[in-house]
C-alpha cells in the first residue's frame, strides 16, 4: 500500500463572530496517499476551504484560530512548527492553486518574477537559472512565445493563461502535496478541461498528491480517486470515487449526485436538494442535514451521527446506516 503524504486527524477550525464562534471545520481527519487525487466536495460555507487554508498554516488569528487536531506531514506536525518551518514547507513541498489568480498574483511584478521567487527562495537558484526555469516552467504549462510572457504584467494575460501560471508557481518547486481550490470555477469549460487535464499529466509524472476542493461533481468525477464530502465543517461521507458514485449512502451525497446536471436536461427538471445549510451558529447536537432529510428520524435530531466504516474504504456519518437504531 502506498504511504500517506499527509494525515490529518480531529482538525477543528473556529471563526469567532460578534454573534459567537462558527465552527467551521469540526472534527475533520483525513489522510492522501503518495500519488493519490483526492477532492473535497461540498456546498459553499461547508469547510472544504478552510481545511486547505488549516493545512497551509493560512487561517488568520484571532479572528480565525484552528483549535484542535494535528496535521502530520513527513514526520512533522504543522500546527506546532515554528513560522519559518513552516514557510519552508509552504511553496516547497506543499502548494496550493487558488481561484482567482489576478487576486493571487502581484499586479506590479512580472509573471518572469513571480515564478522566479520561490525557485531562488526554495531552491537556491541563481537569477539567472531561475529565469531559465521559469521559462521552462511557462512552456511545460503549454503556454506558446514563453520568453515574451515571463516579461508580462498579469492584466496583459487571459484568466485561462493566469490559471495555467499559478499552476506554473506551484509546481516550481516538485511539491509533493498540491493544494487546488476550485482551480477551474473562473474557467470556461474548454480551458477547465485543459486545466484538469494537466493537473492528471503532474500527478502521473511526478507521483504528486493532489487535493482538490470543488462543489463540481463533473470535476470530481474526471479527476478523484478518493472523494470526501462535506456538510456544515464535518465529513459525512467519503471513499473511493467509482464506490461513492455508484453506491453513494448518505442522503446529502445521494441529494448532490441527483443535482448533477446532465446533458439535454430542461433547466425546470434538475433537483435540487430542499431546505437550506443550517446557520453556523445555531447547530446543535443533531444531525446537521436533518431539517432537510427525507429519512430523517427521531435520532437525528437528537444525536450527532459518527462516520462509520462500510465496505471498502467507503465511510458514512448516518443513523440509516447503524444497526440497533429505531426508524421511527
Ligand atoms: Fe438523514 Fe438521519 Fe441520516 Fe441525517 S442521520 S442524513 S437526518 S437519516
């Protein structure tokens, strides 16, 4: 069996509001396996995010605080090395693709430079041969006349192209994790395919793990080995992607695939899930989906279901799914 590149293990991750905390991941343990793409999948709001910004060391205090957990990768807990570890680590060996990338880029630097800073920071290059690789690094993202685009401004670029040089930066350095949230969402669906596309030509050529963040089935089932998905900060549902697609167990999960779109469908015929994402600061020791669950059961609203081990890797957070529990 391959190793795991990162174990994540009772990560909670609080936001404190006027109104009180948000618990914005609540108890979320995860591990990826050398080589391994796996995506979380959720609404907006459900914590696939801030976990990614928990693993990069990125939640900002105090409004933000991770409050619980350990983050273990290559024999170091993350959430107690010291800052410069840790930056080492960030952009080195893990990376991370955001959204936006003209938010992410610097508008006054050269692409040429933005490429170049971690290649001399991270790996000790000259100027001159980060240059060099960074020209490299542009072409190997299939980006045409590379010389002339390491001397542009981000505004002189198109969003595609911008996406494709933030790929650029967070393969630099070889990372062994890469991070990619929502990397295709500004994207039209012709350079997203690109875009997936050489996210699997990294992995397969560099033995990368990849964990994706998207609320797109359509991307999840392109790219995932292993799906995680997320309700509300909690993981109520995860496993291999052929098991979950084909045998998903979890109401939510079960609601998301229906929602999926398919070709030829009347925009008036796509389901979707009833009700609303209860508000954050109002949970309670329930199950979090029951107000919009069509098996919900006196339990649920009682008691906080556990993952549960099913077959295969696949786990589920359910009452449906424990034996002994009354369905009344
Ligand atoms: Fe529905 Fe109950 Fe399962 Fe929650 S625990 S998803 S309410 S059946």
């Amino acid at each position: 069996m391959k190793n795991n590149v990162i174990e994540i293990d009772h990560l909670s991750t609080y936001f404190y509001t006027e109104e009180g905390a948000v618990k914005a991941v609540n108890d979320v343990s995860l591990r990826i396996r050398e080589g391994e793409t796996v995506c979380i999948v959720g609404e907006s709001g459900c914590g696939k995010s801030v976990t990614a910004m928990s693993i990069m060391g990125l939640v900002e205090e105090p409004s933000g605080k991770v409050v619980d957990g350990r983050i273990h990768f290559e024999g170091r807990d993350l959430l107690s090395i010291d800052k410069n570890e840790l930056r080492q680590i960030r952009g080195n060996d893990i990376a991370m693709i955001f959204q936006e990338p003209m938010s992410s880029l610097n508008p006054v630097l050269t692409i040429g430079t933005q490429i170049m800073e971690p290649l001399m920071e991270h790996q000790k290059l000259s100027k001159k041969e980060a240059r060099k690789r960074a020209i490299e690094l542009v072409e190997l993202v299939g980006i045409s006349r590379p010389e002339q685009i390491v001397e542009s401004y981000p505004h002189e670029l198109s969003g595609g192209m911008l996406q494709r040089i933030m790929i650029a930066i967070a393969i630099s350095c070889h990372p062994k994790l890469l991070i990619a949230d929502e990397p295709t969402t500004a994207l039209d669906v012709t350079i997203q395919a690109q875009i997936l596309d050489m996210l699997r030509q990294i992995k397969e050529e560099s033995n990368t793990s990849i964990l994706l963040i998207t609320h797109d089935l359509g991307v999840v089932a392109e790219i995932a080995d292993y799906v995680i998905v997320m309700y509300s900060g909690k993981i109520v549902e995860e496993g291999d992607v052929v098991e979950l697609f084909e045998h998903p167990k979890h109401p939510y999960t079960q609601g998301l695939l229906r929602s999926k779109p398919i070709i030829g469908q009347r925009q008036e015929d796509l389901y979707s899930i009833p009700g609303q994402v209860p508000n954050p600061l109002e949970l309670t020791e329930s199950c979090y989906f029951h107000d919009r669950c069509e098996h919900c059961m006196s339990v649920c609203r009682t008691q906080q279901p556990v993952l549960h081990p099913m077959a295969g890797r696949q786990k589920v957070a359910c009452w449906l799914y424990e034996e002994g529990v009354s369905h009344g």
